[in-house]
C-alpha cells in the first residue's frame, strides 16, 4: 500500500525529519505540490499518480514568481 504524498510529509514531520525552515503544516504543502506539480493531487486522488507526466513538474525559480503572485 501506498501512503499519499501529504501523509507522507505529515510522518516526516512528526518524525522531525525536515530541515530547520522547510518543515510547515498541511495546507501549505498542499499549496506548494499544487505549484510544484499542477494536478498532481488530483490524479493521486483519483489513484492515477503513477501516471502522473513529470514534464508538468515547474522550475523552482518558475514556482517562486507564481507564488509571489498569489493573493
């Protein structure tokens, strides 16, 4: 069995596993995989991850500008 990506996250996090300043909660890292990787939380949801096109995936600099234009 598989554990979603936010569960995942969620057990590094209690495991204190993140870095000093990258660590966060839920609703963030649903935001930024929502940047990272526009629709792949969808198609997890709909068990298709593993055919998830990684070109999709944005550049860190690219994700950087759209976060900063966000409300």
């Amino acid at each position: 069995m598989t554990l979603r990506v936010i569960d995942i996250l969620e057990g590094a996090s209690e495991r204190d596993e993140f870095q000093f300043g990258f660590d966060g909660a839920r609703d963030g890292w649903e935001e930024d995989i929502g940047i990272y990787a526009p629709g792949y939380l969808e198609m997890e949801a709909a068990g298709m991850e593993a055919d998830y096109d990684h070109a999709n995936l944005v550049e860190p600099d690219d994700a950087y500008e759209i976060r900063s234009n966000l409300p």
